[in-house]
C-alpha cells in the first residue's frame, strides 16, 4: 500500500520515531472501536498537514494531537514539545497518524469520500508548498479508496443484503410523495436513494454494499461520476422541506452542528435552517441596511451569502466547488451517520446514571451552556461532579464564584479554584492567579485570544495595556460574538461610561438575552434615567427590571429596589 510522504522523516529523531510510534499504536489500540474517534483523529491530521503557511500548529489547537502525546513524560517531554512548537513536526506526525490508520485499514469509504470533499473545497492561500501536500493527500485516499473496491472485487463470494438486494432490482418503481423516483430530479433522487440505503442497512453498511448502491444510481439514471455543484444540492434540499425530512429521517429540523469543518454538509444545512428561524432578523437587518444605501437585495441571496462566510470562517471551505455525484452520496451518508451516533452517544451520557444529588451524568459542554445562560448553581453542579478534573473546569468553576450565586459572591473560592487550576497546568488559572507577572501565561493567553478562544479573548481584554480602551473594546466585542455574556456586560459598561447610549443598551440587551440579569437591570437603569441618545422611557424600565428580577441572579435584589421606586409613578 503507497504511503504518503510529502514530509521527510529526518523530522524527526530514530529515538522520537520510536516513542511517537508506540504512543501512536496505543492510541488507536485504545479507540479502534470507537468510530467517532477515529473520523476526527482523520480530520485533524488531514486540518494538521493543510495549515496555511503563516499558521503555527499549536499542540493545544489540535485535540487530536494533544491527546495522542499528552501522554509522554520524561525524556518524551522533548517530543511533546517538538510537536507543540515546531510546525513541520505536527505535520510530519499528522502525516505518520494518517498512513499508521491506512495500514491498519482504519478509514471506511465513505470517510475518505468526505474528507476529499472537503480537501476540495478548502480556501486557503494556494502557494507550491500547499499544492505539494494537497497533491500528496489527494493520491494517497484516492490510492486507499481503490485498494478497498479492488478488494471487495477480488473476493470469489460477497456476501450481500438480501433487502438491499431487493430493493435496487426495485428502485426505479419506488415513490416519493406519488412520484417515482426515476422522475424526480436528480436532488431528489440522489435523496431518496441514501435515506432508502441507510434505513436499509440500519447505519451498519459494508464497502460491498456501498458498490450496490453506486449501481442502483446508474439504475436511476445518474452517472456516478458526474460534477455537480456542492451548495447546489445542498440549498435544493433546504428549500424542499419534504425532501429535507426523507434525508433526516424525522421532521427535517436540525440542531446545530458542533464540528462543521467534519460534517460540512449538515452544517450548511443546519445554517441555512437556522438563518431562516432563529436568525432571520440578522438577513432582515442585511437587506434593510442593502435596502437604505440604495441598493437592491434578496433575503434569499443574503442569507446563502452568510452561509458561504460561515462555511469560509468555521471549516475554511468553499461550498460552491464541484465534486462528483457518488462523492456527495457517501459525504452524506457520512454526515447522517456520524450525526446520529454523536446524538446517540450524547444522549448516553446524559442518561442513566445520577449521583446522590439526583443530577444526571453530565459533560463539561453542558455545563458551559449552563454558565453561558447564566445558569450559575446547576452549573457549578455539573462542574463539581465531572471527573477527572482539569484546568478548564477549575477555571470555570472560578468565574462562577467570582460572579456569584443567589447574590453572593466568593472571590476566595474562586481563587482557591484557580489555584487547584494552576496544578493542572491551565494558562487561563495561571494568568488570574499571577496577575500581569507570569509572562509566559500571559503571552499564551495572547496567543488563545488570536485562536478566537471567548474566555481568553476575556481575561486578554482585563490586561493592564487592553483595560478599556479601543484595543480592549475590540478584543471584548469578539469574546461577545462568542456567546460569553460577561464580554456583553462590559461592553455595555463601557459604552455607558462614554455616555453612548444606543450602543449601551445593544450590549446590555444582548446580555439580558443570554439569561445575564444584569443586562435586563443596567437596561432599566437606562430606560429610568435616560442616557445621551436614550428617552427616558419608565414603561420600558418597568419591564427591564421585572425580568432582572425574573431572572433571580445577582442582581434581581437591585432591580426590585430600583422597581420600587417607580411604582408611585405608575
């Protein structure tokens, strides 16, 4: 089997080939039946070795990486580090990840065909180099990809699905919603087929099967190998509601996807879901502001150019490539599958077993959607149970008593945390316990920040050079478009110490959104006194702070005094 080798192995030492290699083995030893695992561990080595020129391959910027050596000690540690700082080295250990996965045909069809589409549509700046390790990715699946079908085809008995069987010599007489699926358009038909095949086959298919369903599709009347526009088949689906519900197998809602640079065509889906529901008013404000300048736009074109941005800044992909017909049946087969055993897998844990407490099993991504709405004691709740523990919980746990619960707070809890944080190694806890004189911390909390990380992005905007000024105010307004309403709060404090009312309450209503009632209580503030380019508007006070007080947090007490004094007035 070719290996893939657009990095020399002198990279790395026989001594660091060695440990690598063993921790590598283990690794997939420890996860071989772990499915989900093993597609992200190809995922990241594939992101790994096309990392633009400019970017630096951060151990901690690569899950896959750090837990894979997370593990050496002693004289490893040099490895670790190697890998951690030295760009050629992550990907040269991406590139080895990859070929050990091949060896030991770890990586299925219809894998390889999602991770091609994706190499596919990568925008990232094209310079030789890249084009070197694009050329040599491309040639080493395409090879692993044939060496599997050569197989199948090699084997003097297969053994097929009898249903599966059944249904191809059928197809061509099957109906959706009283049309037979041979005068369906190629959409629909493309549809049909994968929801057909993956209910067939209970999610569980064989490469042998996958070459059954390549000919039920020339059964059908589509060539396999036909181009066809990604986004294309994908916006004909979203607009065809019916035909969103075959493939999903269920009412065709769709929760967002966590990993959209993994299953990139139900993001695009969930995005193009999303922007006609729950952010339908950011494409009315798009097109009202094209609208008022003049110009002439359709919500439809605002909304699929949104969805092109999201793809470019979350997965750095284009969706308007082209990839043949067969690629874009197994890249949705893929997604469908992978989506529904990480729902299945969630779903596990959020089940079955509870602690004393009558709390359910939880993950520390649960709890973070709890802190995220403001959801302090439950929260902490989760966060207390998680086991094993590590820096971020500790740095979490910290901020929530640095906020408070039911009006209190517990600065000395929170610093006690942050310093069981500092055990673990975790910058964020180094930083707060070191304030402004661990210089390592704080140059690696610069460089999370520059990563997009909300809570870095956070603590960067609290240092002494970024405190509330046009840097920090920028830093923060990221930190906020992440989700953190803490970064909202201080938005808006700023903006009301500048006397910049509008821009105030924008803030602060966004951060009464997200479950902060502090946000709703600064907001009746405003509303009850006025602010430069704010009516006093005590009606609108009034209900800023019934749903501060609504909240119960830290600061519905304040909102309740402020309340009374209104009342007279009502």
């Amino acid at each position: 089997m070719d290996r893939l080798s657009v990095y020399d192995g002198d990279i790395f030492t026989t001594d660091e080939s060695k440990s690598f290699e063993m921790e590598l083995e283990n690794y997939i030893s420890r996860n071989k039946s772990n499915r989900q695992e093993i597609n992200r561990l190809v995922f990241e080595a594939v992101a790994t070795m096309t990392e633009a020129d400019e970017a630096q391959a951060e151990l901690e910027n690569k899950s896959f990486l750090q837990r894979l050596v997370g593990g050496l000690t002693g004289s490893n540690k040099a490895l670790q580090d190697k890998i951690n700082k030295n760009r050629a080295a992550a990907q040269y250990a991406a590139q080895q990840t990859l070929n050990k996965l091949a060896e030991q045909n770890m990586m299925s069809f219809e894998l390889i065909a999602s991770v091609n589409n994706k190499l596919n549509a990568l925008s990232v700046n094209v310079n030789a180099e890249f084009n070197n390790i694009y050329a040599g990715l491309a040639k080493f699946l395409r090879h692993n990809r044939n060496e599997m079908a050569m197989m199948v085809s090699r084997l003097d008995k297969i053994e097929r699905n009898v249903n599966l069987l059944t249904w191809q010599s059928s197809i061509e007489y099957q109906e959706f919603n009283g049309v037979e699926y041979v005068d369906l358009n190629d959409t629909g038909k493309i549809v049909c087929l994968i929801r057909d095949f993956y209910d067939i086959t209970k999610g569980n298919w064989s490469l042998a099967d996958l070459l059954l369903l390549k000919t039920a599709m020339s059964t059908m009347d589509i060539q396999p190998k036909k181009k066809i526009k990604y986004f294309e088949v994908l916006q004909d689906i979203h607009f065809d509601r019916d035909l969103q519900a075959k493939l999903l197998g269920g009412n065709g809602k769709l929760s967002c996807i966590k990993e959209p640079e993994q299953l990139m065509s139900l993001a695009v889906l969930a995005k193009l879901d999303v922007l006609e529901n729950d952010e339908k008013y950011v494409v009315d404000t798009v097109v009202e502001y094209i609208t008022d300048q003049g110009g002439d736009a359709l919500a439809v074109d605002v909304q699929n150019d949104l969805v092109r941005k999201y793809m470019y800044n979350k997965a750095h992909v284009n969706v308007d490539t082209e990839v043949e017909v067969y690629d874009m049946v197994l890249d949705l087969l893929y997604n469908i599958k992978q989506a529904l055993n990480e729902e299945a897998s969630e779903d596990k844990s959020l089940m079955l077993e509870t602690n004393a407490g009558g709390y359910q099993t939880m993950t520390f991504e649960e709890a973070q959607k709890l802190f995220l709405a403001c959801e302090m004691k439950e929260a902490l709740t989760v966060l207390k149970e998680l086991k094993p523990k590590d820096g971020k919980i500790m740095y979490l746990m910290g901020r929530i008593y640095a906020w408070g619960i039911d009006g209190e707070r517990d600065n000395a809890k929170a610093y006690e945390c942050w310093r069981e944080g500092v055990d673990f190694d975790d910058v964020l806890c180094r930083y707060l316990v070191n304030k402004w004189t661990d210089m390592g911390a704080m140059s690696e909390i610069k460089h999370l920040a520059d990563m997009g990380d909300m809570y870095a992005l956070y603590e960067w905007a609290q240092f002494k050079e970024n405190y509330r000024n046009k840097k920090g105010y920028e830093i923060l307004r990221k930190s906020a478009a992440r989700g953190l309403f803490l970064a909202m709060n201080e938005l808006g404090d700023i903006c009301a110490a500048s006397k910049n009312g509008k821009e105030s309450c924008k803030w602060y209503e966004r951060s009464g959104n997200e479950g902060c009632d502090y946000g709703w209580y600064k907001l009746g503030e405003i509303y009850h006194h006025g602010l430069k380019g704010v009516a006093m508007n005590k009606e609108q006070a009034k209900e800023c702070y019934m749903r501060a007080i609504n909240l119960k947090g830290m600061y519905y007490k304040s909102a309740k005094w402020e309340l009374a004094k209104l009342k007279p007035s009502f």
